[in-house]
C-alpha cells in the first residue's frame, strides 16, 4: 500500500502534468476544486458527456435524452473528476417560433428561477402540434457518441445554436458550454457602454455599480442583468433572440464569426430561443412577451426632468425653479438626490435643510409653474434609524453567512443593514417605509432607486467591533480559497457589494424565490436579482398607494424589471465619449424590455464644457427620458449655468421647445406598442438589409417615423459649428423636420452650429403629430390640437397614428381608454394626387384601429404637407386650417383638400 505522503506526491506531479499539459493547450486558465484538489480545467485530455440514452421524443420536436461522463485518461487516473457525471438534456418547443434547451443534473433539482409570476414565463403553449410547423429544427448525436445539441432555422438551415466540436462542462460551481456563430453580428448581451454591434471580447454578467466603458475585458459590466443578444445571420438576413436563462454570475466570451461561449458559476444551462425573421422587432417582441412585456409610464414623466447630487437645502432648488421659469425652459420634475434625507436615511426629510413650505410651493400642482417632485430612495437601511428599527421586528434583513446576524455594509448614512426583498414582510415593510415619506405633506411622483444592485461601500460585510471584511473567498468552502472561476476577471466578485455568504430568506412563502430542499438562498445565488427585488416591492408599493401608471426609476434591473420599472444608464462622466455611448446603451435596453430609459444629460462625474452640455441637451432632447444630472462636485450644468455661452440657453429651449411638440407624439408609441417592442432604435431596425446601416450607432430612430442624427463631436470653437456628417439608407427618404428639405440614400455632411437645435428628419410615407403653435413649460398645458406633418412617400401616401383621447394628464383616462377596454388609436392615412398640373388633392382618412376604439374629441388646423412631386421637384405646403379645424372623432373621417402649388 502507498502511504498518504506517496498518494500526495503522485497527485501533486499529476497535477503537475495536467498543469503543464494545460499551459501547452490554452493559457485561458480556469480551475475547479474538487474534495480540495485543484483541478486545472478540461484539456483535450478532459472527458467529455456522451449521449446516453433518450429519454422521451414528442411529435412537436420536444425530447429529453440522458448524457454521461466519460472520463478522461488523467481523471481516471486521479479517480477524481470535478464534473456531475448524469445530466439530462431537454428541448421544449413552445411554439413554432420559441423553443428552449436546458441541461441540468439527473434530479433537476439545482437551484434555479421559478418560471412563473413575477419572472418571465411561456406564455405561447402551442400544446401538440406537429415538427413540421417548427421554423426550426434540431440535431443531436447518436447514443453512445459524444453530446452535442444543434438548433438550425428550417428554411435557411442557418445554425442557431450549436454545441458541435465544443466542450460542455457541468460542475457544481462551473459550468461551461458554446455554441458556433458564423458571419452574425450580435446586438446587446448585458449593460454595458460599447458599440451597439458587439466586438469580440470577454463580457462580464454581474450587476455591479461602475463607471465603466466596456473595452471587451471582462469585469466592466453595469448595473443590470440582461444575458441575451440579438443575432444577424448575415448570409440570410434573418434575426434571432438568444437568452440565457440562469441568474449567476457569468462571463460570455464571444468571437466575432466564430463563436461564443459561457462561463457560469451556478445554476443549470437553460436557453431561450426567438425565432423571428429578417424584421428585428419580430424577434424582439417575442423575447418581450416572454419577459412580461413593459410597463407605461406616465404622460409627465415623458417632459424633461432637472436633477443634481448636491442640492443642499431648498434654497437651491428654489433657485433652480425660478431660474427654469425666468427663462422659459420646459420642466415637468425637479429632482432631489440623497441630500433631501435626513441623515442620508430613508424615509426621512431634513426639514432643517429642506423647508416644507418652499418644496410645497415648487411642488404643486395647482401652480401653473409647479413640477413633480422625484426623489431618490437607497436600498441600505441605516443602523439605529426608525426604518431599522421597524425591520428588525419585521425580521426583513439579509442575514450574516458568517455570523448569523444581522449583515451589516456601508452605504451612504454609515453601517446599513440591507432588506431582504425574498422575505415575506419585505414588501409590507417597504410599503410602510414609502407610506412614511409621504406622510409629510408631498407627495413623491417618481420613485428613484438607487444603489440596488447591491452596492456598498465595503467589499463584504463588516462585523460588529471588527473592522473586518469578509472576502467571498473563504465562503466557498473549497480549498484553497477561490472561485473556481471568477467571471469579472481581475475584479473581485464581491467588490463593492455584500459578501457572497449572504443569507436570504430560504423559508416558505418567499416573494420571489423559493428555496428547496433546506437550501439557504445566498447572495451567491441571487445576487443579480436584487434590483428586480427592489423593484417589485417598490412597484407593489406603489399600487398600494393608490398610484395607477407607475413610474420607478431603477438603477439595478434584470431581464423581466421592465414590467415594473423604467431605467436610465447610471453614472456617467461628462465627456464626449460617454455621451456617445449613451446611444446603443439605451438601444440596448430597448431591446431589454425597458424602453423608457436616458443618460444623465450633460454627464454627472467632471465639470461639463458648454459645447458639450450643448450638444448633450440638444441629443438628450430625444432621449425617452430627458434628464439633465449633475454630480456634487461638479461645475453647475443647469442649462441657464453657462452664461459666457448663451448657445447652451437657447439652444436647449429651442429643442426641448421640440421634444415637447412631439411629447404627445413621442408617448403615442408607448401607448400603441402596448407593452411590448422598441421604440429608441438604430438605424438598421427599418433598414435591415442595407449593410452601411448597421455601422450608424451614432443616428436613432424614434419608432419608424423619425431619424434623429446628432451631433456627437467636437467642433470648432471659434466659429461654434462642428462638422457633422448623417448617412441615410438605401432607398430612403426622408424630410427635413424643421425645413422639409428632402435627403435620400448617401451620406450628408453640413456645419452645424453649437446653437442649433437637434438635426431631425421624417420618414417619408409617414404621418408624425406635432403641437407647434403654443409653446408650454409643463406638460400638463398641452392641449388637444394638434398640426399633422405628413411627408408623402413616392405613391403620394403617407400614414400614422394618434391617440384619440383628449386628456393625457390623468392615468385613469390612458388605462381605461388605452389599455383596458378597446384601444384609443386612430390610423390616419393621407393620400395625395393631381388634379390638375397644380392642384393637388389631399384626401385624409381616420380609422379605427379596432373596433373597440374610444373617442374623445381632438382636432387637427394645420398641415405640413411634404414630398409633393412635381417635374422632377419635391414641394411642401403648409396648410391653415385655423378658422375650419377638423374634429377626429367617433364619425371617422374622410376630409380632402386642394393644395394649389
Ligand atoms: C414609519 O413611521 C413610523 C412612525 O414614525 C415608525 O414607527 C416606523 O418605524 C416607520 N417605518 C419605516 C419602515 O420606516
Ligand atoms: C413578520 O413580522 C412580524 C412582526 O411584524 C413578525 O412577528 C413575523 O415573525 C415576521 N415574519 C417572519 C417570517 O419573519
Ligand atoms: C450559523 O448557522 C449555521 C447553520 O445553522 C451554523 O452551522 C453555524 O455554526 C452558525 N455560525 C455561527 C457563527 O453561529
Ligand atoms: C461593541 O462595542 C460597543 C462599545 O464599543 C459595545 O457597547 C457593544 O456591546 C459591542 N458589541 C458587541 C456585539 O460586542
Ligand atoms: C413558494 O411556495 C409556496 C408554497 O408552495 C407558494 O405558495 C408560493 O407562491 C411560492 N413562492 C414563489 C415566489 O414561487
Ligand atoms: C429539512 O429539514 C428538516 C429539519 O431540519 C427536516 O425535517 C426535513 O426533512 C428536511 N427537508 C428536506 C426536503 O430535506
Ligand atoms: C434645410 O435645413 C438643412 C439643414 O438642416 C439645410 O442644409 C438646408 O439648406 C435647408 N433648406 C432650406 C430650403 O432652407
Ligand atoms: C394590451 O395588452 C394587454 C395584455 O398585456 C391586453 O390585455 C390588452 O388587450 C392590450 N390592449 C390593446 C389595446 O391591444
């Protein structure tokens, strides 16, 4: 017999051996411990799962089939393998559009997201229906042969996902699997600032608080969870979602053209797939639908909002107002940052700072230049505060893994304690806090969570009477102590956020997940779950208030927080490189489910310049959510604050001026998407199969009527313009918004000056509605009447829709005529010919979008009329119809006109 010492010796050179083996094979290192041994990962030399058996084949394409590990030479010989040898492999087709793949251990008994109420679920259940209905199909290998999984669309045979000639490696801790991807591009896969078509990288899947441009090195993800891309198959030209169902930390590792790979710390693997078509928003609706859809804000919430880390006391915010008002400048909210709190405590007012009075006159309503108050609300409770207090009777805070106390962090009051959103009293307990706030006599409107991913100002925890932080590393409980993969690279995991040991909730009744077979819920499991927590308790919260359209503002979501709340992108430095960002950053979480989203206008971190504020105001004019914020060490940035640079005043008037002509307009597209889609999108969405589109990250598109080309570079000081160049697609055409000059395909290039107003253009072949005859500094003046741009397409038609209810200000209004019963949306067709050689005639028609269509009244008095052809030359007209405006109402409408040229 050997002794113990030999037994060690042998290991450590066979170790040793597969050390050196590694090295020669791959320097990407990944190890897994296993009973204390280190294990350098899988090489060549590793085994692999082999296809065991099926298990249950379904005529709609379903199957289940059992693989096994088969060891490789070195494991065999070590009589030690990190892997869990029985997996079972299912495919479920839930309809001929979705279908899912999972593997997880025989029993299916790892921890994993409920696939139910509040997270997304299937909602399309084709039940039994036959394969060949499918727009897709799959291949597997035959038993007894290695495993590998292939999902090919039908009618191209393009590979939508396939294991082939990769590893797949199932650990507790590990897990590993890859599919090819031949000449795609992808679009989103998570939060982060980057290009809007993905670069090869390493991208990190972790909600983490960062101030970060993505460069493609692992650990320079944001604040959200969202592990789904968007594929092209370029040969083809046809879309696809891909999600990756499981809430664990994880990095993607992708190469362009060739393929992507996840690396993930827990769970099961469990795919989602979309199978849309050359239509991206095909694709996008699906993945939507599944993730709950998204949630309309209200009407106010769409003006524009000011805001600032640092206004101290309400002095300022005073000052801020009448500054607003003394020059004119549309604002529905002013916003208070942490400094309104007593004692940055939640639930608090420092009524010393903050005179109830001054705030109750810059906050009603009834005041035609009153705003909405929005106000910051984090999610670290302080210790020793009345909110502590009152959960530690209600038992609602993450506990210690390493005490079995109380956790304890640090966040902005000091030592907090974090609530636990799984506990069953969370929500009541949340519910009391937010009641609390408004029991002071103002009423909070936009709910602004922050801090929720969750961030902290220790890495770990501190225990009482030690300064000590726990480290994840020794939680594990595998030796020596790390992960067996860090999927944040460099970064520590548990940076800046709780202790990984965290103990949640694990008892019956859990609000979002329940734990199974006595398992403890750790922040380890749920960690990305935190502000999808958050915001359900809030947006119960709210309910219970009495609130009906929501609005929430979250820092920290995942795939699925989209029916509860509205995001913008978190800090941001003021610079021109993160306002560039900004753009596919929002794209992005269209594509996520949360259209309703902005940057910090003007940048929070660093002092702003007057050129860049400019063009940061005149960008964020379109942004869904229009919020200039500040940091609290930074220079004044309020639009009115640059007064050696007047362009940053009336530049910003001039085109909030127009994002509120086109607030009615710009909330229409949420009313009528109806919960699902996009609205702020790229270029290509409307022009998929011009290639040059795809490279346009820096134009958007309001839904598609309108293309938005800011400015996004430095121009010359001197002469205040910059040189500023927009590309329109193949066989496109589009209008001036502002002079109705016609642009077609190519590119353009024009100086623009610092003072302008942001460059905007209609689609030919649609109708947009404006207000352009009154100009309003809150939303809630807007009135019914409405001016028609109607830029005709090459048939002389055009087309658009509005709403056809006459009070935007109260939400009941919206949900019972828009969303409750029947629809509120009229289609407005406009078609034009000659009469004579000039006389043109305009014949409009109003229809009903359904048959339950709700009416009340609006009207229409003026028309832009562009595009009108004639000879060779594109004309516009301006129509009055001042003294005859016409009604759009229950009696539909046909209504023509003579436009002489
Ligand atoms: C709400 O206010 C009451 C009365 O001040 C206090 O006792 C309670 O602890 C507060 N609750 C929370 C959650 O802050
Ligand atoms: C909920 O709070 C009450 C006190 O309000 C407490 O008695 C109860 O134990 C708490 N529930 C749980 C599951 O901890
Ligand atoms: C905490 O609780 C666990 C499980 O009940 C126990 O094993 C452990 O010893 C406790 N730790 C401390 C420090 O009390
Ligand atoms: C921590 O120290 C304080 C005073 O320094 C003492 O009052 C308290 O009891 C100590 N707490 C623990 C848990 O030892
Ligand atoms: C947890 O399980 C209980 C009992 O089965 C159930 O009533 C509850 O809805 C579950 N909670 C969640 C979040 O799934
Ligand atoms: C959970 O633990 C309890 C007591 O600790 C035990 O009675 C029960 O059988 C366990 N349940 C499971 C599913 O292991
Ligand atoms: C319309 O505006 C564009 C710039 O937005 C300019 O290039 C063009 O010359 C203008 N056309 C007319 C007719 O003013
Ligand atoms: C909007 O979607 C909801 C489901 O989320 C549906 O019940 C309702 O009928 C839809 N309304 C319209 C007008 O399509």
């Amino acid at each position: 017999m050997l002794s113990n010492s030999k037994i060690c010796v042998l290991l450590g050179s066979l170790l040793a051996i597969i050390g050196v083996l590694f090295l020669l094979y791959k320097s990407d290192d990944i190890s897994v411990y296993v009973q204390g041994h280190r294990i350098n990962r899988f090489t060549k030399h590793a085994g692999h799962y082999v296809m065991s058996s099926v298990e249950r084949e379904s005529d709609d394409g379903s199957f289940s089939v059992i693989l096994k590990w088969k060891p490789g030479i070195l494991e065999k010989e070590l009589k030690i393998s990190p892997v869990l040898k029985d997996l079972r492999a299912t495919f479920k087709v839930d309809a001929n559009n979705e279908c899912e793949f999972k593997i997880t251990n025989f029993e299916d008994s790892r921890f994993q997201l409920p696939e139910n109420e509040p997270f997304p679920f299937t909602k399309q259940k084709q039940g039994t229906k036959s394969k060949e209905s499918n727009l897709f199909e799959t291949e597997i290998s035959r038993v007894g042969q290695k495993f590998y999984f292939e999902l090919r669309r039908k009618q191209t045979q393009e590979i939508i996902f396939s294991t082939r000639n990769h590893p797949i490696y199932f650990t507790d801790k590990y897990l590993e699997i890859s599919t090819n991807l031949d000449e795609s591009m992808i679009f989103g896969l998570g939060d982060r600032r980057t290009d809007f078509i993905i670069k090869s990288g390493k991208y990190s899947f972790w909600t983490s608080d960062a101030v970060t441009i993505d460069d493609g090195q692992p650990g320079k993800q944001l604040y959200g969870f969202h592990p789904m891309y968007l594929r092209r198959d370029v040969k083809n030209n046809q879309f696809h979602v891909t999600l990756f169902r499981n809430a664990y930390g994880h990095q993607v590792d992708y190469k362009q053209n060739s393929h992507l790979t996840y690396k993930c710390i827990g769970g099961n693997i469990d795919f989602k797939f979309f199978i849309g078509d050359s239509n991206p928003e095909t694709s996008i609706k699906l993945y939507h639908n599944y993730i709950n859809g998204w949630a309309l804000h209200p009407f106010w919430v769409q003006g524009f909002h000011q805001c600032r880390w640092g206004y101290k006391n309400s002095e300022q915010l005073m000052d801020v107002w009448n500054n607003y008002n003394k020059y004119s400048i549309p604002l529905d909210s002013l916003w208070t940052d942490i400094d309104y709190m007593y004692k940055y405590q939640d639930f608090t007012i420092d009524f010393e700072k903050f005179n109830l009075q001054q705030m109750q006159q810059i906050y009603n309503l009834s005041d035609p230049y009153g705003v909405h108050w929005s106000s910051i609300v984090d999610v670290g409770i302080a210790l020793e505060s009345d909110a502590a207090y009152r959960g530690l009777d209600m038992n609602v805070f993450i506990q210690s893994g390493r005490t079995n106390k109380t956790f304890i962090g640090k966040v902005w009051p000091g030592e907090t304690y974090f609530p636990d959103f799984n506990h069953p009293n969370s929500t009541d307990y949340w519910y009391e806090g937010l009641k609390n706030l408004t029991s002071f006599g103002l009423q909070q409107d936009g709910i602004w969570i922050d801090m929720n991913e969750f961030d902290s100002f220790v890495s770990g925890e501190i225990i009482p009477n030690q300064t000590i932080v726990d480290k994840i590393l020794d939680y594990l409980a595998i030796a020596p102590p790390s992960l067996p993969f860090n999927p944040l690279g460099m970064e520590q995991i548990d940076h800046k956020t709780l202790s990984l040991s965290a103990k949640h909730y694990s008892g019956e009744n859990a609000l979002l997940v329940n734990a199974t077979n006595n398992y403890t819920i750790t922040q380890y499991d749920i960690h990305n779950l935190n502000g999808f927590g958050e915001g359900l308790a809030t947006y119960r919260a709210a309910k219970k208030l009495g609130r009906n359209l929501i609005f929430i503002l979250s820092r920290s979501t995942m795939f699925g927080s989209g029916r509860y709340v509205q995001h913008w992108n978190g800090d941001a430095d003021s610079t021109w490189e993160y306002m560039r960002y900004s753009i596919p950053a929002i794209m992005n979480y269209n594509m996520y489910g949360i259209p309703f989203n902005g940057d910090d206008i003007c940048g929070l971190f660093g002092d702003v310049t007057a050129e860049l504020c400019a063009r940061w105001q005149q960008l964020g004019s379109l942004y869904p959510f229009s919020r200039n914020h500040n940091g609290d060490n930074s220079i004044s940035q309020e639009p009115y604050a640059f007064p050696d640079s007047p362009y940053v005043l009336s530049s910003t008037i001039k085109t909030l001026n127009i994002r509120y002509q086109l607030l009615k307009f710009y909330y229409h597209l949420f009313v009528r998407a109806n919960g699902t889609g996009t609205i702020f999108r790229p270029l290509f969405w409307q022009y998929p199969a011009d290639n040059q589109a795809y490279q346009q990250d820096m134009q958007f598109m309001i839904g598609d009527y309108l293309m938005a080309a800011p400015v996004m570079e430095q121009g010359d000081e001197s002469q205040q313009v910059t040189y500023s160049c927009f590309y329109v697609p193949q066989n496109a055409i589009f209008y001036d918004f502002y002079n109705q000059t016609q642009v077609q395909s190519g590119k353009y290039c024009q100086n623009i000056s610092f003072d302008a107003v942001l460059p905007l253009y209609i689609r030919a072949g649609k109708i947009v509605h404006i207000q352009d005859k009154n100009t309003v500094l809150r939303s809630r003046f807007l009135d019914n009447i409405f001016t028609l741009m109607i830029a005709l397409n090459e048939e002389n038609l055009a087309q658009g829709s509005i709403l056809t209810i006459n009070d935007y200000n109260y939400d009941e209004n919206i949900i019972s005529n828009c969303q409750e019963s029947g629809d509120c949306v009229a289609n407005i067709l406009a078609l034009g010919q000659f009469k004579q050689t000039n006389i043109f005639e305009l014949s409009l028609q109003v229809e009903s979008e359904s048959k339950n269509t709700n009416y009340q009244t609006i009207y229409v008095d003026k028309l832009i009329v562009s595009g009108i052809s004639l000879n060779g030359e594109t004309y516009s007209k301006t129509v009055y119809l001042d003294q005859n405006p016409f009604a759009i109402d229950r009696d539909g409408l046909s209504y023509k006109l003579e436009i002489q040229l």
